[in-house]
C-alpha cells in the first residue's frame, strides 16, 4: 500500500569536513530522541525522453533499502518552493515496472510517461537521528556518496545535510538549520537543487539564471502571489551562492 505525506525539509551543504562536524554539535545531544543509525542508500532515478515527469515538478526514484524495494514519488505543488513537497512511497517485490502511488494526480502523470528509463543514481552512506526542538520532531541526517547521471555518464560528490519536519512547528526546523549555520561559522549554508538535479548536472557547476514565471494556481490570492515573489528572490540568492562558491566567480553573485 502507498503511504503519502507532505515534505518539508531544508537542506544544508559545504566541505564534507563541516559537514560531519555538524553531526557532533554538542547542542544536538541535548535535543536527541533516541540513538543515531546508518543505513546504505541506492536509488535509480526514472524520466521521459522528453521529461515529462520533470515539466510536470515530479521526480520518480527506486531506492533499495536493506532489500527491499521503495517507489519513491515526490511531486512540487503548484506555487510551493523547494522545501515542501508531496511525497509518496510503496514497497513492491521483483524488478517489475509497476510505478504506481495510488495518488491519481500523480499517477496520471506517470501514466503518459510510456518510455520511463533510468537517468540518473544515487548512492550514499547516510546517519540520521530524530531530535526535538522546541516540541518540533526533526530528522536530521548528514549523507555522503555520488550522483550520476546515467545519460551522460557524468558523477559528481552527493554531500549535503537534510532536516526534515515530521511534526510540529516548522519554527524548529529554522532555528536548527540557524543554529548549525551559526556554528559552522557561515561555512555550511542553505542549498535548493534535489539530489535528482545534482545527478543531472553531473559535476557542472551551477548556472543561475532569471527565473522563468512562478507556477500558481488560478485561485491564488495577492499574498500568494507577493509570498511566491520573496521565495523566487530568496531562491535566487542561494543559487548565486552556489555559483560563487563552485565557480569562484564573483560575477555570479550580481
């Protein structure tokens, strides 16, 4: 059966040193619920020729986890921003192709996709443990492996960390991704690409851009519309960073 949520996640990158670092935090212990774990992580990313699950904000994933194999479907909502997502997940047997989540949305997307093949991997080595702030239940996890984009044959280092809201308010989430920031000294900062899009760049650096218009939906207010401009201007400014930082290019801050 298919088990449908809605995400909500920041991520966090920088050297892999900071990166580690940041799971030691003694502030972290303090807010722990439980013990940390491991786990090994592959999945096999799904499109179109004519990527048409991309055009439609949808990313389709196998991800193997202990011998079982997951249908990973995450969706972009129409006027959401990177941090919240529609996400589903089924455990199926065999090496079928049955891709179905059971959300009919999605799964008509899916649907017209009828030459899905694989276009990119990821394989990471993942810790992760649930702490609590300020009754905010968080999952923090730190992973490091490789993305590849399969139609290219191009890899890059996958390194980031991700704080995923599983309940409460979202208030937490940001006061931690403040605090391990803060920590780092300014050396970890805020990412938006997914690990699909990593794998697809394939080790390029990043090339921000102007924005194309925001996707909305017809019944969208002023104060969506005004909320989705600050998210666009936001987003700008991180993908800059990104730029800066891989390229050492002080024209990709303007």
């Amino acid at each position: 059966m298919a088990h449908a949520k809605t995400e909500f996640e920041l991520k966090l990158v920088g050297a892999s040193r900071d990166l580690a670092a940041a799971s030691e935090h003694p502030f972290l212990d303090q807010l722990a619920v439980g013990p940390p774990s491991w786990e090994r992580l592959v999945s096999t990313y799904y499109d179109s020729a004519d990527q048409r699950l991309a055009a439609a904000g949808v990313s389709l994933r196998v991800r193997d986890e202990a011998g079982v194999r997951m249908v990973i479907v995450k969706q972009t909502p129409l006027g959401a921003g990177a941090v919240i997502r529609l996400e589903t997940e089924r455990a199926t047997a065999g090496e079928d192709d049955d891709f179905r989540t059971g959300v009919g949305e999605i799964d008509a997307v899916i649907a017209a996709a009828d030459d899905l093949a694989p276009i990119a991997r990821t394989a990471t080595d993942r810790w992760s443990r649930l702490i609590d702030c300020g009754g905010a239940l968080i999952e923090f996890s730190a992973e490091f492996g490789s993305a590849e984009n399969l139609i290219e044959k191009r890899s890059a280092p996958l390194e980031e960390i991700e704080l995923e809201l599983l309940k409460g308010p979202a208030d937490g989430l940001f006061e931690i991704a403040r605090r391990l920031i803060s920590e780092s000294g300014g050396r970890l900062r805020p990412a938006l690409d997914t690990k699909l899009e990593t794998a697809l760049r394939g080790g390029r650096a990043p090339a921000p851009g102007k924005r194309g218009r925001p996707r909305l939906p017809p019944d969208a207010s002023a104060a969506d519309v005004f909320a989705v401009a600050l998210q666009q201007a936001s987003a700008q400014i991180i993908e800059a960073s990104e730029a800066f930082a891989a390229r050492r290019d002080s024209d990709a801050a303007r």
